[in-house]
C-alpha cells in the first residue's frame, strides 16, 4: 500500500470527513511531511471507492457548493488493519537489526 493510500485510510479511520477535512487530517498525522494535493486526493478517492474501501457517507450544501463526505468501509478497515500488521512486522525486524548492530553483531 502507498503512503498516500494508508494516510488516507487512517484519517478516516475515526468517523467520515470532507475532502478538505481528509487533506488537513493527512498532513496532520505524517508531521507535516506528506500534504496531499485535492486532485491527488479525489482521484484516489475514487480508487478506493472503486475498492470498496470507502465509500460517500453523505453530501450536504455549504455556501452553494456540495461537499461530499467519505467513510471508510468495513473492508477498508480490514485492508487498513492488514497494513498496519505489515508495518508492524517491519518494524520489529528493523528494530531487531538494529538492537544486533548496536551491540556490535554487525560491521
């Protein structure tokens, strides 16, 4: 999975946000180091709808303009979870070869 893909997932993760919402939330949770362009984000957007790993939650009318809202899904929540399993096991294994070169296993 794409780092934009999972910052996406993640956003949503904790209730439905709007396409602004999602932006902010994004550069939010990657420290400022990742900050998604909204065409970036509405194309992806509609790749994971196409996934089934979100979904438009509702649409309401805000100063003459619709904003969409989008929620993760539960399969969404399962490709998320997955991920962050993944992550995890990389990490342990960094950290692992890490702790071995610190005390000296490795050149």
């Amino acid at each position: 999975m794409r780092e934009p893909t999972f910052l996406i997932l993640t956003a949503l993760a904790d209730g439905e946000q709007h396409g602004y919402g999602i932006l902010r939330e994004v550069e939010a949770i990657s420290g400022g180091q990742v900050a998604l362009r909204a065409g970036t984000l509405y194309a992806a957007l509609e790749r994971l709808a196409g996934s089934g790993w979100v979904a438009v939650a509702r649409e309401e009318v805000v100063e003459g303009r619709l904003r969409r809202y989008y929620r993760l899904t539960d399969d969404g929540a399962t490709r998320l979870q997955a991920e962050v399993d993944r992550m995890r096991a990389h990490t342990r294994a960094a950290e692992s070869r890490l702790r071995l070169r610190q005390a000296g296993g490795f050149a």
